[in-house]
C-alpha cells in the first residue's frame, strides 16, 4: 500500500494543507514582532541622536571655556548680564541721551 506514491500522495495533500495554516499565523506573528523591533531600535536611535547632540553641545561649551583663557567667557558673561539690565531701562537712556520725548519730538 505505502510503496507506491500515488496512494500516499493522497494523504499527505491534506496534512500539508492543515500544516499551513498553523505556519501562516506563525509568519503573521513573527513579522509584527520584527516590525515592533524594528520600530522600537528606530525610536531608540532617535533617542541617542538627541542624547549625543546635547553632549556635543555641552562639550563645546567646555571646549570653548577650556581653550578662551577664562577672560573672553568673562567678557561674555558680563556683557550679557548688562544686556539684561540695559534691555529694561534702554528707552529711557535713549530718550535722555537724545533729549527727544517719548513721543519722538526734540
């Protein structure tokens, strides 16, 4: 009965067709586990770039601090807190100074 192939050919058509089915859901999971991996690497990626960005930028700073001496950061600093006082006060400096009213007349 089994030697010849034309009498378990019949046979194995329906097991291989009750197999795929089992096969299919397998694929079918396996892909959405390999695109939530796929999506979780690239949003961790995104994570890094930023995360590296940031370092870059504060090793910059700390470049630039290290080799300026101290004395042009000091400059810097100073210049930025006069900025801060100037940037309340600077209309009336400017009207005094002209001796022009607020409302542009000499």
């Amino acid at each position: 009965m089994w030697s010849d192939p034309s009498s378990w050919i019949w046979a194995l058509i329906p097991i291989a067709a009750i197999g795929l089915a089992p096969f299919r859901m397998w694929l079918k999971i396996k892909e959405k586990q390999i695109m939530m991996q796929s999506d979780l690497a690239a949003e961790k990626s995104a994570q890094y770039a930023q995360h590296v960005e940031r370092i870059e930028q504060r090793l910059r700073v700390l470049e630039q601090i290290v080799t300026d001496g101290g004395a042009q950061t000091a400059a810097q600093i100073e210049a930025l807190r006069d900025h801060s006082r100037l940037s309340s006060d600077v209309p009336d400096r400017i009207f005094e100074s002209a001796s022009i009213d607020k409302r542009g007349r000499a």
